[in-house]
C-alpha cells in the first residue's frame, strides 16, 4: 500500500512537505513508486522495469474487507457514466467531451442483496502493480468486502450530500469507507472518478482508462477537478437531473471531502462554487491559494502528522490562515499520507508493513468518526463537542486551531 506522502506542485511527486522528515522506503503498496519520484520529482511516470515477479502468496483474499459502517442505514449504491457535451476532455483532447464516472452511495431499507465490488480485476493489478507488490495476487483487492447493496432504492426523503474526490492516481474506490459510513448515518454521498488521473478506472463497456494527466502541474489538476465537481453537482441538482433518484438529494445542503489533491480540490471548488456550503481537506497541500477574501464558509484540514504539522506546509498554513469561517485544523499522531484511505486498513490485511504508527483499523475509524461529525454539525446543525476540544476517547487528535 502507499507509503505515507504528500503531494508537491507536481500531483504525484508524493513527498514530506517538511524538510528533515525523510524516512527509509518501505516495501508497501505505493513504496516503490514514491521512491522513484523522489529521485526525479518533476518527471511525469512511467513504467518502472522490474525483476520477474515472484510466486503470488496467499493473501487471504476472503479476509479482506471494510469495516461495517456506524450508521443505523443499510447502504444502497449506484453507478453514473456522465459525458460534458460543453467540455473537451483536458488531459486528452482526442477523446472528446469530458466523460466521469460517479459513484451514489445512499441511506436504504434494503439489507439484502449483491454488494457492490471493490474494484475490477484490472483495476486491482493495474493499483498492485503500480506499486510493486509483485507477490500479492493481482486480482487481490476485488475481493475486498464492502457493505453497499447494488441497485437498492432509496430511502424517502430529501437528505443532504457529500461529493468525494479522492488522491492523485487513486481510484475513488480507495475512499468506499468513508463514503459507506456517510451514506449509513443519512448522507447521500457522490464519488468522483476523475477521468484519465487514476492508474486504472473502468468504464461502462469495460473500457479501462489509465492515468493520461500524470506529470500534470497540481494547479492544472485542481481547475480540471473544480471543473468536474461543478459539472456533477449540475447533473445532480440541475432541472434536468441525470441520476432517477436525484430527488433524493436536499441541494440547499452540500459538502465536498477530498483526500490528497481531491482535499485540494474542495477549498478551491468552494472558493468557484457557492452551492458547496463545506468542506474537508485530508492531508492535501492546497495548489491553489484561498481567494484574497478568504474562505468564509465551514472548513476542515484534517492532515497527517508525517506531512501537517504546523510549519510542514507553507501553502496548507496560508490556506489555514485565509479560513474566515467556522475552521478546524487537526491531525492524527502517528498517521500518514495514506492514513485516511481504506489502503491503510488494507495494507494490514495485505501483511504488509504498516504505513504509520496508527492502525489500519484505527485509521478508519478516526477519518470516519470527524469527517461525519462535520458534516452532521454543518450540513443538519448537531452540536458535535468532539470538534470543539479533544476527546479523552481519541488521544490521537491533535488540535492545532
């Protein structure tokens, strides 16, 4: 699984932000990639020749799974494919309008069904591979177990929603947790694939699209990804919604919550969006300054202690700074870049070393827990004392502002 980084001006030269945080490579799901970036930070990726990979271990692919979400809802789930008829894809002209992949997890009565896959077999090798896991099955995480019923209608009523736009190269499967966990505590949630910035997302049809934008300047990515949540929430909440259950959604309630360049992402698509009433940014150096007014509208950076501390990140301080509106900034002891993904969790399952000091487990957990505890105190007006001071019951929060 992914070493613990951050994200330099380069998207995916992930790296500590901090001078005197170096650490010996190790060998996880994204090590090897990492490793080779800090080499060359400004070259775009390429294949990395390797020796001929191992025998594949049994990774006890049966015991990979989420754990179950909080929330009293079972979790329903559907698939978008939406195409931009007014936008020619960035990254490749030649591929015409700007097509999407999104992901609706809602709140269901449904317990029982088909749980939807964690990712396609290709997809799986395609993430394994960039990582040189070379022993670990390819097809190893479609076996992930997740807790989304396929096709489940939803439940009555007008709920809020939470747009999620995930780490550069990753698949916004990596985030399925958090977006299970919100969907069980009430919250419509929509995952963004960004197309042409993830190692390997499948479309309908089975086209399997790989990261054309990689060596891409991060402030490019950011105005791309804006671009692309302003377009879904257009498809989400226009007269002429494209999703059959997109009354489901409240649009007078909106958050957006991104990991890596997707937390990037969501101060900058709430800087060009008013519709987006507030956001997360988990553990992502901000491309894109706060606009010189300030972000006055609920904001969270929850970041890793490995990259954002106070003084790792100039750019994610002066974003701090530039929060005139209800703002926290807190991180997890002994967490790192990948802490807020499920590939923390999986890395442990996988029997690999682990990514830092904080559990897989206890990783999803925490990144659960605040993320909806936001969106419930900003989104439906709970009072959340857990936002407010430290809570004996997480000693891994740190509160910084």
């Amino acid at each position: 699984m992914p070493a613990g980084s951050a994200e330099t001006g380069h998207p995916r030269a992930d790296r500590p932000c901090g001078a005197g945080r170096a650490r010996g490579a190790r060998r996880t799901i994204g090590a090897l990639a990492v490793a080779a970036l800090l080499a060359a930070p400004a070259a775009a990726l390429a294949p990395t020749a390797s020796a001929a990979a191992p025998a594949h271990r049994d990774t006890g692919g049966s015991q990979l799974a989420l754990p179950a979400p909080s929330g009293r809802y079972p979790v329903g789930v559907d698939r978008l494919d939406l195409t931009d008829p007014d936008r020619t894809d960035p990254w490749v002209p030649s591929a015409g309008p700007r097509r999407l992949v999104v992901t609706m997890r809602y709140p269901t009565a449904h317990r029982h069904g088909s749980a939807a896959r964690y990712l396609s077999p290709a997809e799986s090798a395609a993430l394994l591979t960039e990582d040189h896991l070379d022993d670990v099955a390819p097809d190893a995480l479609r076996t992930v177990r997740t807790h989304s019923i396929v096709d489940a209608p939803p439940l009555p009523g007008r709920r809020p929603l939470v747009v999620l736009s995930p780490g550069y190269t990753q698949p916004v499967a990596t985030l399925t947790a958090v977006a299970e966990d919100l969907a069980s505590h009430g919250y419509v949630v929509a995952a963004v694939d960004h197309r042409y910035e993830s190692v390997a997302t499948t479309y309908p049809g089975g086209e399997l699209d790989t990261c054309r934008s990689c060596g891409a300047p991060g402030a490019d990515v950011v105005a791309s990804r804006v671009a692309d949540v302003r377009f879904v929430l257009d498809e989400l909440t226009g007269r002429h919604p494209a999703w059959r259950w997109s009354q489901r959604i409240d649009p007078s309630r909106i958050a957006m919550v991104g990991h890596s360049v997707g937390g990037a992402t969501a101060s900058a698509a709430m800087a060009a969006d008013r519709r987006i009433d507030a956001g997360i940014n988990l553990d992502g150096t901000p491309h894109v300054p706060a606009p010189e007014g300030g972000l006055d509208r609920p904001f969270l950076l929850f970041g890793s202690s490995a990259h954002h501390l106070p003084g790792d990140d100039a750019k994610w301080d002066a974003l701090a700074g530039k929060l005139t509106g209800w703002h926290r900034w807190l991180t997890i002891s002994g967490s790192e870049h990948f802490t807020f993904t499920d590939l923390a969790l999986l890395n442990d399952q996988l029997g690999e070393p682990p990514l830092g000091a904080v559990t897989g487990a206890r990783s999803v957990q925490l990144t659960r827990r605040y993320v909806t505890a936001f969106a419930d105190r900003h989104l439906r007006g709970h009072d959340e004392p857990m936002l407010d001071r430290p809570s004996p019951a997480d000693p891994e929060i740190v509160f910084h502002r």
